[in-house]
C-alpha cells in the first residue's frame, strides 16, 4: 500500500479507483445488474492497464447496521440481506486481477474516506469508475469532492441502472468542478501515465 508520508511526484501519480465490480452489479440475473457493465469493465481495463499498481478496487458489503435506516433498505431489497460472503458479493473474474492491493471492503454506497485516502494517499489525484453511476460512483464522487479531492470521472467507464440515471449522474458531477471532472477513457489513459 502507498504511504501518505511521501510528497514525490511519483506518489501524486494518479490512482485508478473501481467501484464496485461485484457479481450483484455486474449480472444480467440480479435487480442491480447494469445492462452496461460490460461496456464500461473493457473502459476499466485498458484504465488499469495505465495505471499499473495504483488501481484500488472496491466492494459494497451488506454489513450496515439494521436498526438504521439501512434496515428499510434491505427491506425494500430483501435479495441483497445476504451474509457478507454470499457469492453475490464476489468481484466478477475479470476483476480478481485488476489491483494488487486488498479490497476496500464498506457497507455503504460511497467508498471515500480515511480508509481510502490512507491507502492511495491524501491528496492523490483519482480517476474514478464503476458501477453504478447513479449510486456508489456519484457517492463516492460528491464525498470525495467535499474532501477537497482531485477527482475525474471516466464518463465511459461508469455503469449506470439505466441510461438516463447514468447520464443524470454524470451532469450533477459535471456541477463540481475543480474537485470533479468528468472525462472519456482516451483523457484518463493519458491521466494516468502522467
């Protein structure tokens, strides 16, 4: 893992963070499977492939306390109340390969915070996909912004529910430029070369 005690260039190098690449986003079979996973998963390759070692993976897990209003929630989504090591909430295969590092493993929609940031470094550069765009991806993204990140979004390496809440999302991160920028895969190579 990358030690935030450093300021090189090297360590401002930009990070490729993959939200959620789960079985339970991912299938055709499950109510939260993006139609367009596909799609964007060859986007988040040719991205790892720049990115090399700073890719960090994500997974969403059903751990969050019922007596809040996550209970309602697996009420309304009586499906995902599964124990945390359902097959469900495994990384697709193609995904098991993309980062060296350990899964950043939360029972919430967005993934930034301390954990994260201890990981990739404070004040890291990230470019940002996965899955859904209309949940975890702008979760995260809005999160990280209040942060003070440096955040671009990979627009096509972002699944979405549908293709409207996908492009939804993408106009309200669009709203929060500096932290946020939204991009294509061909900017966010270069980015992460950089």
């Amino acid at each position: 893992m990358t030690s935030t005690g450093n300021t090189s260039d090297e360590d401002r190098r930009a990070w490729l963070v993959v939200i959620d690449p789960q079985a339970i986003f991912a299938s055709p079979d499950s109510a939260w499977g993006s139609p367009f996973f596909a799609d964007a998963f060859a986007n988040i390759e040719r991205l790892a492939k720049a990115a090399g070692d700073r890719v960090l993976v994500t997974r969403w897990l059903p751990t969050a306390d019922r007596s809040t209003s996550w209970g309602d929630y697996f009420e309304a989504w009586p499906f995902a109340d599964q124990p945390a090591d359902d097959p469900l909430f495994d990384l697709v295969p193609e995904a098991q390969t993309l980062s060296p590092h350990p899964t950043l493993d939360l029972p919430t929609f967005g993934k930034w915070g301390d954990e994260l940031e201890r990981r990739i470094g404070r004040g890291t550069p990230v470019v940002l996909t996965g899955v859904s765009t209309d949940c975890c991806v702008i979760s995260t993204a809005l999160a990280g912004a209040d942060a003070g990140g440096r955040i671009t979004i990979a627009a096509d390496a972002c699944a979405g529910s549908s293709a409207e809440n996908h492009e939804a999302a993408l106009n309200v991160m669009g709203l929060y430029p500096p932290q946020l920028t939204v991009a294509d895969t061909d900017a966010c190579v270069e980015l992460l070369k950089g």
